[in-house]
C-alpha cells in the first residue's frame, strides 16, 4: 500500500548529525577515548596484575564489611569456583569495565541528579531523556559509539554508562526532594548556604536512596557490558557471545555462571554499602 | 525603638500575586479574594510591634495563617508586600548574604514537628547553628553542650533523635535554637505535637528559661489556655488578619469582636480571672462609729457584715450581724467584737486558687493590695458570675493601664 506522505528521512538526518560531530569534534572523542581507555586498563592492571587470591582475600574483606557473614561467604566460594573454571581473566575485565561505567554513572549522575531536585524545569528536561535513555533498546547505543570510539572496550564502556547512568540520576534527585520540608526549612532558618544545606542535610539523609540508584546503575553496567562484548569489548560477554554462535552449550553455562555470581556479588557490595553505618 | 516592627506585611500565595493585592487594599475578605482571583490570602495586612524580652503570643485557628505569619518574619516565606524591621532595619529588602547573617544571628526558630536531623548526634544538632558559621568545632560543642545543659539535656550528646521520647526531642530544638544566642526566638506550634502533661512541663520550663534569659519570643499556638499562660501579649488571628492584640486579660475581659468573644468563650476562666476582676465594692465602716450606725448600715445596704477600716483604708477586721446587735444589747463598743481573722488575698490570685476559701468562708473575702489596704471584696456569688463571664470591667482595665505604667 502507498503511503499518504513520502517517508520521513529520519535514518539520513541522524547520520548527518552524527557525521556532523565527528567532524567537528574528533578532539574531543579522542579525550574522552583516552581518559575511559586510561581508567578501565587502570582498573585491569590493578585486578589482574595482583595474583587471583589477592583479590578473593581484599573482595572477601569488602563483603564482609560491607554485608553479612554469608555474603562474604558467598563471595569467597563464588570467585574460587570463577577461578577453578578459567573464567578468572575475563571476570575480572568485565568487573574493570563495570568499574569504569558505573564510576562515571556515578560522576555525571549524582550532580545531574541534584540539579534535577534543585530545579522543577531541569527535572522537566531530564526526566523524558532519561525515559528514552533506558527503553531505547541497548544494542542502538552501539552504533554511535562505534562510530565515534571505533571498535573495543572504550565504546562498551560509553554504551554502557548511557544504559546504566539513569537510575542514578533518578534515585539522586527523589532521595533529595523526599527530606521532609520541615527539614529544609529548619536548614534554612539557621542561614544555611546553598551548599550547606546540600552537603550536612540533602546530601547524608537521601544517601539510602541514592546508594540504591547507584546499585541499579551498576546491576546495569553489568548486564550493557555483557551486551558490549559484541563490539569487541572483552570480559565474560564474549565468551557467552562464543558459546551461543557456536552453540556450545556447557561452555555457555560456565560462563554464564561466572556472571551471575559476579552480578549478586555486586548487587550485596553496593547494597551493603548503603546500609551501612547506621548503628 | 521595639525589637521588631511589622508594617502591612502581606502573602498572597498563587500565581502573580501582585494581582490581588488592590483587592485586600479594598478590605475584601480572603473568600472573595479567592472566588475573583483564584490566589490564597495567606497574611493580610499585619501590623505589630513586639518589644525585647516579651513573649508574643500569635494565636488563631488553624488555617488562620500565624503559621504562615511566623515563616514571613525570617523569610522562610517571601512576603507580597510590607515591612519587618528587625532593630530598625528592614529585612524584606535584604539580599540572600544579609539575610543568611541575620537568620545565622539574630532569629532562632522552634518547630512544630521538632525538624531535628536524623543522622546526626544530639550535640551535633544543637551545634547546628554554630557549625554553619564555621564556629571551630571545640567552641561550638562545647556552647552547644551548655545550651543542653540548660534544657536539662545534658549526659544525652551522643544520643540519635530518634532514641529520644517527643519531649526531649522538642528540648534539643530548643537547645539547637538557643546555642546560637540569638535575640530572637520564633516558635511555631513548638509544644503542640507533646502530650498535655509533657507540655505543660515544657510550658514551665519555658517561662522559667526566660525569667532568665529574656529573649524576645514569637509563640504561635492554637491554644488558647497556652497562650494566656505564657503570653506577656497576644494577638488573634482570623483569616490572615490580626483581629485583636493585648495582654491576656484584655483578650478575656474585652474581646474585640464576636470572634475574639467565640474563641475565649470555651477557656477555662478559672486560671486567667484574678481576684480583682471578681471583686465587689467593699461595705466598711470606721471604729469611732457606734453599734447602732453599724446595724443600721447593714440593713441599709443588705449585708450581714461590714469590714473596718481605718482612715487609709487599712483592713482593721470584720464586724458581723450577730456581733454588733451583741455588743449593742450589752453595751459594749465595736471594738470589743471586732474579728480580726479576716480571709483575705491579693488582688492577683487567680480564680482557681480562691475556690476553697470563698467556699468555706462565712464571710466575702477580702481583697487587700500593699500595706493591707482593702481593695474590694469577694462573694460566692461574684465568682460564679466571673466564671460564667461577668467581669469587673472597671477593675480590670484599671489594672492594666496601671501595669503599663509600671513598664
């Protein structure tokens, strides 16, 4: 059937606009490209240079203070059962690039968060971007970053900080506005700042919220990361990318395992951390 | 000059409220403001004066907008229109730096529902106010720990507000308040969320903490009971308008209106009413007078006792029926059957404190000032008239110009 209007030529203008900033601001790619490629390789010199029992000891440690007993327990047995596997190398690349995407989720999001409480307008603007932002399906992400970071760990990474970066955001600015305004204005009719007041109230009473944002973006990260591995990012994802195009279905379990283990481990860590501290 | 001066201050709450303002220049009530604009009268036109070391008493129903009228004074609320000199400078025309340094010196507020900070100790929320001056933290804990002591706080630093009973709570607003000694004390509804007990307690130690401290505080409360018992001045409010000021006798004896009069018609009277609002106009009688002239000067009168007194009014005793028509039979002078042991009480006892006296006494009570001088008296009947409304009016705006006088 004809259509009653010729087709809009959306597909052409987005590559117009995208070739447009290419053009414009290669520098500026090229920064970016170095500091995340600086950051995540940082983070893979650090976890896979130490020998792996280093790492299961000062992990354990960390689950344990951030949780229970049983979650240090856990973490302990689920990274052994990675390493006897072989899945040691890779896990530990896909924990440098969850690092990475969700350090910067952190970074960008909390203060895009806190503007969001500080103004109505600014939430106004935010709130549908960060609505697209995450229903967009995450494989679309990969094609602009390809083309601006090329292919690799860099444009897994970005892909994976735009998926996982909203529910930062999201949580920052609910937890800030949920401080009861009696508190506020006791805040205020003390003369605090600005700053004071976000920094001594906003900031310490919406930490619960915020911490269960920041958890999701690294839940998040995760799952993107996995998803990145398409493009040439490398970690856990590529060997479950492997096993499913060559249909190598144990391989696949064991790979999967390995991220299933590493995406509860995060998820206590992270959620032990906002718990903590209220003895 | 008065601690703070209020001039025409005025909120209107909505969009574009200057567009309203005409109307409440026009004496229109909040109701039809409402219909023709849509915008809310918040305050309308308050004026006031309140003078160092008073407690001010804003009282109205809920709605009535003192709440609103106490977030105008320290720009909590930004006002439509008017003025508040706060030791003669306006501080509606100051920018945020100016208005930060007044709130951070000179305005301390109490809230309703305490707005204490959960995630920090006792002493770090009455250090608060100290902290956000960047005060170093030894001088601050240490004034904020004697602003505790002096709530009866202390040995409870290192507490969290949520391990604390409502009463508590409510003491470490107040001492957070205070430990920044500042002149002015803003409490909105500050005792309204305790129980009656823990209130009346709190209601105490307030007026105490001020026979010592005499800071100049701004109370809002719906209570009327509260406010007559700690107001040294009140003024009522009704849909954002202040309808009547004055001192907690004048607000009971001479209400300015039908709404004054409705609002303290419900008060327990009892503990407002003194004994100069009840009392009658003494019979008396000189001791150089006979026994006839008394008898005769009880049935003229329709008494059956007569209290003497000497030529400057000094209480000397009492005279009964029985005993004079005694002392004529025998001939004896009035001195002789004079009764010495007279009830008596000061003209500002309250109604609640005579009770038992009145009650149980043959004879009115008598009302005597300084030096004994007898004043009036009290009948049984005069306390249950003053109880049900009926008051001296003379008496008790004698006493009040007299007050002034004092001050």
């Amino acid at each position: 059937m004809d259509q009653l209007f010729p087709k809009l030529p959306l597909d052409s203008w987005v590559e117009t606009i995208v070739d447009g900033l290419d053009e414009h601001l290669g520098f500026l790619f090229d920064f970016i490209s170095t500091c995340i490629g600086g950051m995540v390789d940082f983070f893979q010199l650090i976890l896979t240079g130490l020998p792996f029992w280093v790492i299961i000891i000062l992990l354990t440690l960390l689950a344990y203070r951030a949780g229970k007993l049983s979650i240090a327990l856990f973490t302990f047995i689920g990274l052994l059962l990675i390493q006897n596997l072989g899945y040691w190398e890779h896990s530990m690349e896909t924990l440098a690039l969850v690092l990475t995407a969700g350090l910067i989720s952190i970074i960008i999001g909390i203060p895009v968060g806190i503007w969001c409480a500080k103004s109505d307008s600014v939430q106004k603007v935010v709130t549908p971007l960060l609505d697209f932002m995450q229903t967009m399906p995450a494989f679309v992400y990969l094609i602009p970053a390809i083309f601006f970071f090329g292919l690799g760990k860099v444009p897994g990474v970005i892909a994976s900080v735009i998926f996982a970066m909203p529910p930062t955001i999201r949580l920052t600015n609910l937890g800030i506005r949920q401080v009861p305004a009696d508190l506020i204005e006791a805040t205020e009719a003390f003369g605090s700042t600005y700053w004071q007041k976000l920094t001594k109230v906003q900031l310490p009473i919406a930490k619960t919220t915020i911490m269960a944002g920041i958890n999701q973006s690294i839940m998040l990260a995760l799952s993107m990361v996995v998803i990145a591995s398409m493009i040439g990012a490398k970690g856990l994802g590529a060997d479950v990318y492997r096993a499913v195009t060559q249909i190598k279905i144990g391989e696949g379990f064991e790979a999967g395992l390995a991220i299933v283990i590493m995406a509860i481990l995060l998820d206590r860590i992270t959620q032990g951390v906002g718990k903590r501290k209220k003895a | 000059m008065p601690k703070i001066k209020v001039e025409n201050l005025t909120k209107i709450f909505g969009r574009q409220p200057q567009r309203a303002l005409p109307y409440v220049k026009q004496g229109k009530t909040k109701q039809e403001i409402l219909k023709e604009t849509g915008l809310t009268l918040g305050v309308n036109q308050a004026s006031f004066e309140v003078h160092a070391g008073e407690i001010f008493v804003i009282m109205g129903l809920s709605g009535s907008g003192k709440s609103t009228l106490v977030r105008l004074l320290n720009r909590l609320i930004e006002p439509t229109e008017g003025r508040i000199l706060i030791d003669g400078t306006d501080i509606v025309s100051m920018n945020t730096e100016q208005l930060q340094q007044v709130r951070r010196k000179k305005l301390g507020m109490v809230f309703q529902k305490f707005a204490l900070f959960p995630h920090r100790t006792v002493l770090e929320n009455a250090a608060y106010g100290l902290e956000i001056q960047g005060i170093p933290k030894a001088e601050r804990e240490a004034k904020a720990k004697a602003s505790l002591a002096l709530v009866g706080l202390a040995g409870w630093e290192a507490s969290y507000p949520e391990q604390l009973s409502g009463g508590m709570q409510q003491r470490v607003g107040l001492a957070r308040a205070l430990a920044n000694e500042p002149d002015v004390l803003l409490m909105d509804e500050a005792f309204s969320a305790l129980d009656p007990l823990i209130r009346k307690d709190m209601q105490d130690e307030l007026l105490e903490l001020q026979s010592t401290m005499q800071k100049t505080i701004i109370f809002i409360t719906h209570d009327l009971d509260e406010a007559l018992k700690i107001g040294d001045r009140i003024a009522l409010m009704k849909d954002g308008a202040i309808v009547q000021i004055g001192t907690p006798e004048e607000i009971m004896t001479n209400p300015a209106n039908e709404y004054v009069e409705r609002f303290v018609e419900d008060v327990d009277r009892s503990k407002v009413l003194s004994a100069e609002n009840v009392m009658k106009r003494a019979e008396t009688i000189t001791l150089d007078k006979g026994p006839r002239v008394a008898l005769q000067m009880m049935r003229d009168r329709g008494v059956s006792s007569l209290y003497v007194v000497d030529k400057k009014k000094t209480l000397l005793g009492v005279l009964t029926a029985d005993a004079v028509s005694e002392a004529k039979e025998q001939g004896k002078s009035l001195e002789s059957v004079l009764r010495t042991e007279v009830p008596k009480v000061g003209p500002q006892t309250l109604l609640n404190e005579l009770f038992d006296l009145v009650a149980f006494s043959d004879i009115p009570v008598a009302v005597t000032g300084e030096q004994d001088r007898l004043l009036g008296v009290i009948v049984k009947g005069a306390v249950l008239g003053g109880l049900a409304g009926k008051v001296n009016q003379e008496s008790s705006l004698a006493a009040s110009e007299e007050r002034q006088v004092d001050a």
